[in-house]
C-alpha cells in the first residue's frame, strides 16, 4: 500500500503536488470546511488527479492532518493498494425515515465474500444515524468492520454534504467497501464524560425525536438542567448530552451517548443525531477536560496493533461537542490519540454530528461524544 496525506486552504492552494497514486485500487479521502460546498474546485483537482480512484469525503466541524486541527481547510488521504479492490455505493435521504432503506441498499451493493469493511460517510441532518447503522448490519455479517460518521457543519447546524461522484450534495450517504484477505482494519471509539443527575425513562419518543422524559416535555426539563445556557440551543446542548441504556438493561451495561441536532418550542421535543426507544433509561452528562482528552488515547489504545509494518491508514472521528468543551485545548486529544497510535501511521480526520463503529467489538454503533479511530492497513504478498 503506498500513501499520502496533504492539505487545501483558499489562501494558499495545495499543501504539495497531488500525488501520482492514481488507480481502480485507490481510495482518496478528503475532509472539508463546510464553505467548499459553494466551492468545489478543489474537488476537481482531486477528479483530474485521480479519475480511476474511488472518492469519498464529507463536509465537517474541524479537519484533523496528523495532529494539527485545522479550520477553513481540507484534508486529504490517498492511498494505493497493491491487491485490496475497493466499490462505493451511494443512497439519497430525503427525510430521516429513509435512513434504514439507505443502509440497506448501500450494504447490498457492497456485499461480497471477500468484504472486510466498509467506510461510511452521511449527511449530518437529513439522516437517522441509528437506522442507517441498523440498516448496515441487517445486511452485512459481523466480520465486516463498518465505521465511518456523520457530516458537520460547524456548529451552525444549516446544511452539511457528503461527496458523491467527487462533488458536494446535501442528503447523501456514500459508502465504499474494502475487499480482499491482505487488509487489516482496526477500530476504537471511547468517550470521557460524566454522568450527573437521576437515570430517566423515556416515556415518549418517535425515531430520533424525544418528546417526554418520566412524563414530563423533555425540551422544557432539559431547559431546568442548562438554566441561562438554554438560550443557546440546540449549540449548547452539545455540552450536555445524554447517555442512554436499553430497557432492562444492567446498570454495568454499555451506554451509548446521544447529541442534540434541533430543538422544537412548539412541542417541546428534541431530536438527536440517533434514536431514543421508548422504554430506555437516560441520563444527563457533562464534560470532564482531562477524561475526554484521555478518552481519545484510550480509543487509540483499542485499535489492533497486529497490523505489522508498512503504511497504515488512521482516520480520527471525534464529535464536534468535544471540541467545543476542549475549546484551545482540542489539540491535546489529537495528539493523544496519535501517540498511542502505532509507529508511522499518517491520520487524517474530522469533527463530526456522530461517530459510526463498533464497541471494543460486536456490531457497529451510532456514538455522539466520542472519539472514534479506524486504522487501515495491506499486508505484503
């Protein structure tokens, strides 16, 4: 596998010459500021550069290249494989109730014996995360490693895009699968937050929207929590999200951590970047500085170091709340995560509205809050 990694700003162009890495085995990366939807030429360049690869990317809250956390850029991966072959799969969402469909038909198209993982990118907005990952699973086999996220727009919430066919769409879930017996791909997502506050059951809730908490209009006991910070929503709700755990569940049991995407005053719901089941016990977090920065070293920790040597792949998915908790110090659990990283790997990444993975194993998850890592790598022979 030969690799390179580089960078685009407006200001000054490309960080160095587009490699020549060109092939139908070539997968190219490219995380970007929200503004180059409006702006694609440098997706072009990326065409012109590439025309057999296969190329995917999203729009974000931060870019990530190596460990500097960069804003008004793009960040660019491209890797060649020697025997590994790669197939993108797209879907359009016009509305989140489509968002199984999605999973379904892209995991369809990707399926194959040979199948080890597959990269997901979605738009941030118009997409039900939980239903597009239960769409993915209900497809392909646990042994197939699917990670990938949620697009951002900042902290604006407005409109988000993925690529598809090299150029920015809002409403688009792409998908590209990677096939054959010499890659090795590993995966981490942790959090750091913690919990406050009563466990709570949700009483009322459709999909991804949850209207009542022990009864009482989640948006309004939600507001009692936040005080003078409700103003700011749904923003400030990324410094408070929930935890939740499925019915019946044990208190030791895995949460997952659910991050707010809009707020509805006339019936006081919430809808978030996952579903909330009836029935489910919830419960508020906070941050913790030095938990979250430790969190991110501890996803790096998870991931496989079986991989051997030669270039490995590493793509960072951290949650846009987190960055706006760490505010100047998001730059530590970059380089946190780097560190616990094998020797060698080139990373880039983004800030998200979700982070797709599996747990230490099992099947892939929807998480919110996280730092969530992937590690891509071809054996020799």
């Amino acid at each position: 596998m030969q690799l390179a990694t580089l960078s685009y700003t407006a200001a000054t162009g490309w960080s160095d010459t587009l490699p020549g890495l060109d092939s139908d085995r070539t997968l190219v990366i490219a995380f970007g500021a929200p503004g180059f939807g409006a702006d694609p030429r440098p997706f072009d360049d990326l065409a012109r550069a590439f025309p057999g690869a296969s190329i995917v990317g999203c729009s974000t809250a931060g870019e990530i290249i190596g460990t500097d956390l960069r804003d008004d850029s793009i960040v660019v991966a491209a890797a060649r494989f020697e025997s590994s072959t790669l197939r993108t799969a797209s879907a359009a969402v016009r509305a989140s109730e489509e968002s199984f469909t999605a999973g379904q038909d892209i995991a369809r198209r990707l399926a194959d014996p040979a199948l080890r993982g597959v990269l997901v990118l979605s738009d941030g907005l118009s997409v039900n995360g939980s239903e597009l990952v239960r769409g993915l699973n209900s497809v392909l086999p646990p042994s197939v490693v699917i990670t990938g996220g949620l697009a951002a727009d900042g902290d604006r919430f407005g409109a988000t895009w993925v690529l598809d066919e090299g150029r920015p769409a809002t409403g688009i879930v792409r998908g590209v699968g990677l096939y054959g017996d010499a890659l090795r791909i590993g995966h981490g997502s942790m959090g750091g937050w913690d919990i406050f506050g009563p466990e709570r059951t949700v009483t009322r809730a459709r999909a991804n929207v949850l209207y009542e908490l022990d009864g009482r209009p989640a948006l309004d006991l939600y507001k009692s929590y936040l005080g003078e910070l409700s103003g700011g929503l749904p923003a400030t709700g990324l410094l408070f999200p929930l935890a939740i755990r499925p019915a019946g569940a044990r208190p030791d049991d895995a949460s997952l951590v659910r991050t707010i995407l809009a707020v509805d005053e006339d019936d006081q719901s919430m809808t978030f970047a996952g579903d909330m089941p009836e029935g489910a016990r919830a419960q508020l977090m906070r941050a913790n500085v030095d938990r979250l920065i430790e969190g991110a070293a501890d996803a790096a920790l998870m991931v496989d170091r079986g991989a051997g040597a030669g270039p490995t792949l590493a793509l960072g998915v951290s949650c846009v709340g987190r960055r706006l908790v760490l505010g100047e110090r998001t730059q530590e659990e970059i380089e946190a995560a780097v560190e616990c990283l094998p020797d060698g790997v080139q990373q880039i990444g983004f800030y998200s509205y979700g982070e797709i993975s599996p747990h230490a194993s099992g099947l892939c998850e929807l998480h919110n809050q996280t730092m969530t890592l992937t590690t891509i790598h071809e054996t020799a022979g």
